[in-house]
C-alpha cells in the first residue's frame, strides 16, 4: 500500500491530513514533533517545516536489524486450523450448543493448554480433544478419536504458501538489512516450516522461544548485541509481536492479515516517544520504508 501522506509540524503539534483511504493518519504514521527526530530518519527538520512525505523512495538507513515473524506474517498459517475447526465442529454437530458456543469453548481451552503446553499441533490436538469430550457424554471410541485428529493432521499436511510479496521482498531486505527470524511455537514445526519454506537462506539467525513476550525479545537483543534503536520486530499479531517489542523498546511494523488467530488479537499500543510503529498491508510493502 502506498501512503501518500504529509505530517506536518508546527508549533502547537502535528497537524493531520486526512488521505490514508479517506480516514485521519493514525498517530502511530506521524513523526513526532518536539525533542529528537527518531532515529534513522535521514533528514533535519525544525518545526514550521515539511516533515516527512512518505513514498516508495523513503527508506531508513541500510544496516538496521529486522525480527520477523513467520506464522501469518512470511507463510499462510491460521486459515489452516480454521478450516480444520469448522470441520471439527461441524463433526461435533451439538443438539444444544450453537456453532459459536462451540467455538468459545475450543478457545477456552485453547488458552489453557498453551498456557500448559506451549504452542504446536500437539496441543492443539489436546484441545480438540479436551473440547470434544467436555460436550459429549461417554468416552470416545476409537473410531472418532482417529477422526477428531485427522483434522489436525490435515494442517500437518499442508504445503507451505508464502504470502503475496514475501519471496520477491525478503532477498532485498536481506541485502540492505540484518534479519533474524523470530518465531514463537514448537521449535521442531517451526523449523520444518522454515525448511520447506525455501527462505531460510535470507536470515542470519533463527529463534523460536516458547513465548513472545518482553523477556523474549531482551534475551534475543541481548545474544545478537541488537541496539533498539535499530531494531525493528515484523508481524502480524498486536499481543505477541508488536506490543511486547514496542514495551521493551524496539521499533515495530504491523502487517495486518485478515485471519489472524483470535488468541492474538489484542488493542494495539502507542509507540512510545523515540520509537516508531509504523503499519504496512502487505510484506511488500516493507520495502517503501526499508
């Protein structure tokens, strides 16, 4: 996507124009107006001036370090496990609970056994497991436990799908920028994932801790000496990839997808003076700023 847009400043503040599909810019798409210019903007701008255009020849400066997630961010990833819990519910087909009921209470589960059992096929089979047996009456006969996991396995099954842009824009990411994939879940899926993907070659490092939260990306900062002030984290999802980088300093990049898993969903914070949050709708869309 294309913002063309101005931020301007002025004595009392940043003035905003609408002109991103018709709506005021969000904050988190002006720079700021009094102390030091972020760093990276390559550019000396007082107040009273034009700040910053933002078009397809703004790029921060080569060298900066970028964490990108993979799930919904690189590869398709959620729409799997959706297809696979309509079929489950479908399956299922409760006399007395609504399709959506049944679904809050797969998500309930869901969150307890991430909480006990990490991330991966192996727990969401757990909760299928779980969920089928809290709404039926009667133990589950081998016939329907094999069919409650071939649901999960047909995610197993999938083929990889990068997304729109991923593979023409990462070869030139890496050659203008550090990039350390940074992935939350279980290290052997995600690392079969990264295997067929066919862009492991792109990154410098791989991580994929149990969970992304602040202490994550601290540990990560900490092993690769990655100061924040250049050091951007790239995804899809407010609660694990931008929030949390953004709360221990870092810069972030909000690439919305549509199926993002509902566990993930969460309000989006502001960028905290000195940093930037910045959104693009499309991976491609990384190379208007990088």
């Amino acid at each position: 996507m294309r913002h063309d847009l101005w931020s301007v400043a002025t004595e009392s503040g940043v003035k905003r124009r609408r002109g991103w599909r018709g709506r005021p810019t969000p904050h988190y798409l002006l720079a700021p107006v009094r102390g030091e210019l972020p760093p990276l903007f390559d550019a000396n701008y007082g107040a009273g001036t034009l700040l910053n255009k933002v078009t397809t020849e703004t790029h921060f400066a080569p060298g900066q370090t970028l964490l990108i997630d993979a799930d919904d961010t690189l590869w398709e990833n959620n729409i799997y496990f959706e297809h696979a819990i309509a079929a489950f519910i479908s399956y299922l087909d409760h006399k007395e609970y609504t399709r959506e009921e049944v679904r809050e209470r797969l998500n309930a589960v869901e969150r307890e056994n991430v909480r006990l059992h990490g991330y991966g096929l192996t727990s969401f089979r757990r909760a299928l497991v779980t969920c089928f047996e809290s709404l039926t009456t009667g133990p589950i006969s081998p016939a329907k436990h094999e069919r409650i996991m071939s649901f999960a396995q047909s995610i197993a099954d999938q083929e990889i799908e990068l997304l729109e842009g991923v593979a023409e824009t990462l070869p030139v990411l890496a050659s203008r920028h550090k990039l350390i994939l940074m992935t939350k879940g279980n290290q052997v899926e995600q690392l079969d994932k990264l295997a067929r993907s066919g862009v492991r070659e792109h990154f410098t490092g791989v991580e994929v801790p149990r969970e992304k939260d602040p202490g994550a990306y601290r540990e990560v900062c900490a092993k690769y000496e990655l100061g924040p002030g250049t050091t951007w984290m790239i995804g899809n999802s407010p609660k694990s990839d931008i929030n949390p980088a953004l709360a221990c300093g870092l810069h972030a990049v909000f690439i919305h997808h549509p199926h993002t898993w509902v566990l993930e969903h969460e309000v989006l914070d502001a960028a905290p003076a000195g940093q930037q949050l910045l959104e693009v709708e499309t991976f491609g869309g990384l190379l208007e700023w990088f």
